[in-house]
C-alpha cells in the first residue's frame, strides 16, 4: 500500500489509474489527512489506516470496458494508458470510437 497527498475522491481515483499507477485495485481518501492510499491488492484492508474512509473497489469487465467502484458500474469512454493513440480525430471517428484495449474512445454503444 501507497500514499501520496490527494485533495478529494475524485483526486485519489485518478491516482488509481495508469500512467500513475498501473495496477491499483482500491483506494481510500482519508479527509483528516489529506491522503490518498492506494493498493494493488484485491482485497486489502484499510481498516487500520483510513477508519473514517471509504475505500473504493475496482474491477474491471474487459470485454464490455466496465469499471465497478464501491458497488457501482461506470461504462468506460476514454481510456489512456501507452499515450501512443492520438485523439485528434474528427467528429465521425469519435462517434464509431478507435483504439484497442489500452488507449481507447469506446464511441457509440448499440
């Protein structure tokens, strides 16, 4: 388990993500501190260091780019991780969505 300084949730869940930090699995904001703890373990326990804060699960769903964060589904849209993939593209390219399973824009959902 890592900690670095965070303002918010939001702030720690980015920090939760690649380039930063390429397989973290949970993260907790704790407010009195002001710090983002972050783990790749699965199934790690925050009780002993963040007793006030929430901790926030990810799992991902490759095949349908879904993310669960503390019981709840987000669809992934844009996904940078190698910053190899340009997007700058036009309108039309962002509608039927480019990438592969590293940097994405997943475009529209049928």
């Amino acid at each position: 388990m890592t900690s670095e300084p965070g303002r918010s949730v939001a702030d720690c869940a980015m920090k939760c993500e690649p380039p930063h930090m390429q397989y973290c699995s949970a993260f907790a904001f704790v407010p009195e501190s002001k710090l983002c703890l972050l783990t790749e373990a699965q199934n790690a326990d925050f009780a002993s260091v963040a007793p006030s804060g929430l901790v926030y699960r990810k799992s991902i769903d490759s095949d349908k780019k879904l993310v669960v964060i503390d019981g709840k589904k987000f669809q992934v849209i844009q996904h940078r991780s190698k910053g190899e993939l340009s997007f700058a593209r036009g309108w039309t390219q962002h509608e039927d969505g480019f990438g592969d399973e590293t940097d994405f824009w997943i475009g529209e959902q049928s």
